[in-house]
C-alpha cells in the first residue's frame, strides 16, 4: 500500500511516500528549486518520490494534505473578528489568495497533479490530515517506541500551537492543545524578528546567539524578568499566555509592536546586518533561557498526563537543540526521539503515516533492533558516477577517478587533517534540514581557524555561529556528555573536560568577537562559546561511507571527529544534484570536492563559466523597442512645441501629417500601455476595497460589541483565577475527520 503525504503553501514544503508503514522516500522542494523555504506546491518533489517508489499516481492508495484548510481558513477569519479593527491591512492582503485558491485546495492539488503526469482516476482518495497530528505521526510512528508520550510544539497549525498525545501500537490519542495566539513558536519568532533576522530561518540563530550572552550580567535576568511579566504569564504545567498587547502577529505583516518594544526593552529594533551588540546576545540568552523553561515544563506535563517514560518531540520549536539537551539532561525520560524534520516538511510523511495507521487501520510493527523508521533521513535522490560525470562534464571539469573507496576516503581523511576543507557528496540525499554525511562541508575541528574559515569564506554566513562535529558513535563519550545516540544533530550537550581548556579570568566580561577567538577546547572548531556542541554520532550501519571517512581520520589523528557543515552558502538551499555541489565548490573557497568514487582538486579546475539558464535578448530586444519608441513620441513632442512657439504654421502642419505616420502605432500601443497599467490597478484595487469595506462595516461592529461584553474564546484577556491554558481534546480521530477539509 503506497500513500503520498504532502505539505504545501507555507514553507518548506515537502513529499513523502510510505510503502506498507514504512518510509521510503521524501525531499523538501527547496532542493529541486534551488529557493531557500520554498513554499509552493512541491511537484519536483512528488516526481523524485513516485520515480523512486517504482509508483504512478493511479497506483497510489491514498493523497494525504498535512493540515485542514476550512479548519485554518476559520482561525484566521476569528482572529480578525477578534482583533477588529487592527487587522485591516493584514485583511485585504490575506484574503485574496484564501477566496482564490486555498479554499479551493482540492481542485488546487488535483490540478497540479495532472502537471506530473495524467491519471485515470477521478475520485481518488485525497485526504487532509490535522496539522498537529501530521507532527505527532511524524515523530511517533517513526520512532522505535511501541508507547510514548508525544509532544508538539510549532508557531501554529490550524489552531493549535502545541498539543500532548499518547502513543501506543498503532494508536495516537489527543489529550491537551494549546491554542492560538498563544504560542512558543511565535513568542521565539518575535524575537528573532526584533534580533534582526529572517522569521522562519533565523530562529536558530538566535540560539547560536545565546550563549554569546552573560547569564551573570544583571541585564540578562532583567530580560528575563521582563519577558515573563510583561508578555507572557508561564503556568506550572507549561501553557503560556501571551500579552497581544505587545504583538502584531495577529492583526498586521510584522511580528511586534516596534514601539511598545523599544520602551520595553530600550533597544530598538536591530536592523538585519548590522552590527552585534552586546546587549544583542543577552536578549538572546534571556528568550533562549524562557524558551527551555516553557519545554521542560510541557514535556513534564505530558508525562504527568500519559504516564510514559519515553517521549518524542516534533514541531519547528523540537529544532531548538538546546532545549532538547536540557530535558534529556534532567533524566525525566529513559529516551527521547526528536522527530530530523521537526518542522513542516516533517508533515508530509506524518500525514501519510497518519492516514496509513488511523484511516485504513493498519497495525504499526516496532521494529526494535532498528534505531527508528527515518533511515538516517538518508532518503532523497542519489547519482551514479556516469550521472555525475554527465552532469559535469558540460563545465570542463578535471577528476580522479577511484576504484576503491577505502583509499579515496584515506587520501580525504589526509586533506582534512591538512587543514583544507573537502565537500563531500555520497549517496541519498538527506531529508530535513541537516546535512549528516551525505551532502555536508568538512573540515578539522582541531584547527583553531576553520570556524571562521568556514563561516566566511565558504559558507558566507555570521562569525558568530558555530560548527557540528560529527564523531564515530563509539568514541561520542570520549569527547561529549552525551550518553544516547544522537545521529540527527537535535542534542546540544557539553563536550567532555578531558577535552576543555580552562577559559581566562574576566571571559564572562569579554566582547563576543573575543569570547570567539578564545580558544575552549582541544577541538575548537566544534566547541561553542559555552562549552557546548551540536553532536551527531555517526553509525557505520546507517552511514558506512561517512564512518568510514571519520574512522581514516582517527587513524592519522587519533581522534574520530570531523567538522561538519551542510553542503550551501547563505541564501541557498543544500545541495541536491552534482551540478549544484560542483557550482558551490567553484563559487567557495573549499580546496576539493568528493562526489561518489571522483577527487576534484580545485587547483586543477578551469575558471567556472555558469551555463547560461535562459536567453535574455527577447527581453533586452523588447525592452530597447519599448524604450525607442518611447524616445520617438518624446522627441516629436519637443520639435512639435518648438515650431508652435515660432508660429510657422506651414512647419506645424507639414511636420504633424509625417510624424503622426511614423508614430500613430507606437503611440496606440503607449496609451495602451497605460490604459492596461491603470486596468491592472484598478484590479488590484478593487477586491481589497470591496474587502476593506466589509471588514469595517460588518466584522468591526460585531466584534466591539462582543468586545464590550468580553465574550471571545482566544482567551485574549489576562485572568488571575486561571490555572492553564491546555485544552482537553473533545474529540478523538475518527476515520471520516480525514475526508474533511475542517
């Protein structure tokens, strides 16, 4: 039985196919189209998955939507209810797209399926799972767990913005939701926004930022202080209230109100690039500080509510690395799996799982000798070496060819200890937003320049961030304390004292660039400013060819670590094909690149000329005819005035007849020119005006008066008597919830 889970239409949307419960194949749509988070319907995607499952459209059982779009549709038109009048911008420019396509998502998806390929059936299963359940299927389903308690936590879904379930054999049952606005998620992503950066793909920033900051400086824990007083109220069992008073997530096209900010924190707004201040670093510890309190505090309620010793996480907030070391820390858990792609790519193979488990009513086998159903994340496309040198072989490119890979990755692991840096391309592509071996940047993470290196030169990205060491699962202990495998790099934990060096007095005092260049550990390259590090263990079971790498390395070293960064500059997404890593390698100053069996030595290339993606002269052309004619009605106009202001009307008269011969085209198509713009104005305008007056006239009045009477169920209101924020779930998941759209 083959299902096809999809996620779409926010960001990182994604594909995923499961063949009897078992995962087969995925990939975000970031990847085929080189756009960072891209959002659109993933058709290059859902190509790689049907190609790799052998399966066509007509043969698949079932179409799965990872979220419910009448569900979502209704949260967003109660949210304007609520916050009339405030939402009127956010109104008229959201609306367009729901009354044009999202309502209409069914006709939507099986219109865009009919661009991969045609299908005879017009009635196939297309169903739509919930947006939080799609998560908890995601990270329960594919762990080795027969019970656990499951805990998500995101900026939202259709409503929730987190939820607790307990999972057990093949069934997966709500028990608490935590609604909007109030949410995790988005109290880190108002942050991240005010820090400066990008809302969606800055979060991790942030947390790379934090330990920059000084947990001793009386600032940090004002911070702190302000943060749960001011905007937020946490209660014992991890529900939070958020004051919207202070946020615009809801009603405008920011996260914040800048102003109430300032005066809050008495900083402004950091614009994006510009300089780090200190005070920058201990707004990000304090948020990352609260950010850990509010996890443990809900993952202790799941296991108050569930009663399971085990837990799985899912949700772009189970990304935060050091929220995950702090609860495995405290032991609360004998394990803890973290679904690799927390966040909503994660959705697609949740909703087909999902659906495969609870629609059809398959029995979930556990398969306990195996680590958990992701396969390494190792499930996205692959090249031989003939596709490879076909690819290549249009830019003139120089390789060595190896027969044995054991001495190519020999010869590597002799580079890397070298002190350059190699791109490693080998095998399936990763699914999920890390690199673990297969598509990932290598360097030595004993030398104490590769981290700037690495950050600056290649990867082009902030000084500040630091580097994951990828070790042999067997040596982790030696290096980190960190006693469970951790092959997804989803645990941030302390590298072990064997390897630290004792920092200087006053560290805590130092500016960040200094904090930077201070040398920590015997692997500085790894080790963040706080003795920290983002583990991943490396199996030579799920990874033989990246272990087998790492263990050539600790045969010249003696230690089996290596600096692992994924394969991208800034801006771009991972690597996915060979043209796309051999484009990165050129445009970087990485010294070789690895793809399958073939050495390419930088030094031995020839300059990199980009193949030309599309033929520009129509448009050069067109534009320079636009421009020309343009030119030619002016330039008349000047003469034609000219003889006016002489008043030599035989000029006038001769003159008009042969221009208005040579122009009467070329003026018709500027006026339509214009009348088109103005036609196109007037199209955009309209539905918005039309929306804006509805808005005021009819949802605005209803909402004052309910407003009066404060009779709202977003709990927007503080309330003293209030002892949480959890829900109960009502209703547990039925068969026919999956058939519709709410």
């Amino acid at each position: 039985m083959d299902i096809l889970g999809i996620s779409a239409f926010y960001h990182d949307s994604a594909a995923a196919i499961i063949r009897d419960g078992e995962l087969i194949a995925a990939a975000q749509e970031e990847r085929f189209s080189r756009v960072k988070h891209d959002a659109r319907f993933p058709l290059e995607a859902i190509k790689f998955c049907l190609q790799e499952s052998g399966t066509t459209i007509d043969q698949l059982e079932a179409i799965v939507f990872y979220d419910k779009p009448l569900l979502k549709f209704e949260r967003i038109l109660e949210t304007y209810y609520a916050f009339a009048p405030k939402g009127v911008a956010s109104f008229v420019s959201g609306m367009p797209v729901w009354l044009k396509e999202k309502l209409f998502l069914k006709n939507l998806i099986r219109d865009q399926l009919k661009q991969i390929q045609s299908f005879r059936k017009k009635d196939f299963k297309l169903l739509f799972s919930n947006h939080h359940l799609s998560h908890a299927a995601s990270a329960f389903y594919l762990s080795a767990f027969d019970e656990a308690a499951v805990l998500t936590i995101d900026g939202v879904g259709e409503w929730s913005t987190a939820s607790i379930w307990k999972g057990r054999g093949s069934d997966l049952i709500p028990i608490k939701t935590l609604n909007f606005p109030h949410s995790l998620g988005l109290l880190y992503a108002a942050f991240t926004y005010w820090l400066g950066f990008k809302v969606n793909s800055g979060e991790y920033k942030v947390m790379g930022l934090a330990p920059y900051g000084n947990s001793k400086r009386e600032r940090v824990q004002k911070f702190v202080q302000i943060i749960k007083e001011k905007l937020i109220k946490i209660y014992p069992d991890g529900s939070l209230w958020l004051n919207q008073n202070f946020f615009t997530y809801s009603t405008k096209l920011r996260m914040v109100d800048d102003s109430k900010w300032s005066d809050l924190f008495g900083i402004a707004r950091r614009k994006p690039d510009s300089a780090l201040e200190p005070v920058h670093c201990d707004l990000a510890l304090a948020i990352q500080m609260v950010t850990e309190e509010v996890v443990i505090k809900m993952a202790r309620e799941a296991k108050r509510l569930t009663g399971a010793s085990k837990i799985c996480l899912a949700g772009g907030v189970a990304l935060n690395g050091v929220a995950n070391g702090k609860l495995l820390e405290l032991k609360d858990f004998e394990d803890v799996f973290i679904q690799p792609a927390s966040g909503d790519a994660g959705g697609a193979p949740g909703a087909a799982l999902a659906v495969y488990h609870q629609y059809f009513g398959k029995e979930r086998l556990v398969n306990k000798g195996s680590p958990d159903g992701m396969q390494g994340t190792l499930l996205g496309p692959e090249f031989s070496d003939l596709e490879t040198q076909k690819q290549l072989r249009k830019y003139n490119v120089h390789w060595e060819e190896f027969k044995d890979f054991g001495e190519l990755s020999r010869i590597t692991a002799e580079k890397i200890q070298a002190g350059e840096v190699v791109g490693w391309f080998q095998g399936k592509m990763e699914f999920g937003p890390r690199a673990l071996g297969n598509r990932s940047i290598l360097g030595n993470p004993a030398d104490p320049e590769m981290q700037q290196r690495l950050n600056l030169k290649i990867k082009k990205r902030e000084s500040f961030r630091p580097f994951a060491p990828s070790v042999l699962e067997s040596d982790a202990m030696q290096y980190f304390n960190c006693p469970v495998k951790a092959p997804y790099m989803l645990l941030i934990t302390q590298v072990s004292e064997e390897i630290k060096i004792p920092l200087p007095d006053g560290f805590d005092q130092l500016s960040w660039q200094e904090k930077l260049h201070s040398k920590r550990s015997k692997l500085p390259a790894v080790t963040h400013v706080d003795y920290s590090a983002r583990l991943q263990t490396v199996s030579d079971k799920i990874n033989p060819r990246y272990w087998t790498l790492i263990n050539h390395l600790k045969q010249l070293t003696e230690v089996g670590v290596v600096v692992n960064t994924s394969f991208n500059v800034r801006g771009e997404p991972i690597v996915c094909s060979p043209e796309d890593a051999y484009k990165c390698f050129m445009t970087t100053d990485m010294d070789y690149l690895v793809i399958g069996n073939l050495l390419l030595d930088k030094q031995k290339q020839g300059p990199f000329l980009k193949a030309a993606t599309e033929d520009a002269r129509g448009k050069i052309t067109l534009s320079e005819k636009q421009i020309g004619e343009s030119s030619l009605v002016i330039t008349a106009g000047f003469i034609g005035l000219w003889f006016l202001y002489k008043k030599d009307w035989f000029l006038i008269t001769g003159f008009s007849l042969a221009v208005l011969s040579l122009i009467s085209n070329a003026f018709a198509r500027i006026l339509g020119t214009i009348w088109m713009w103005i036609a196109h104005q007037l199209g955009r305008v309209m539905p918005k005006l039309i929306l804006g007056v509805f808005y005021f006239l009819f949802l605005t009045p209803l909402a004052l008066i309910q407003r009066v009477f404060r009779k709202e169920n977003m709990d927007l209101f503080p309330d003293e008597e209030r002892i949480s924020l959890w829900k109960d779930v009502e209703k547990q998941v039925e068969k026919e919830d999956f058939e519709k759209l709410w």
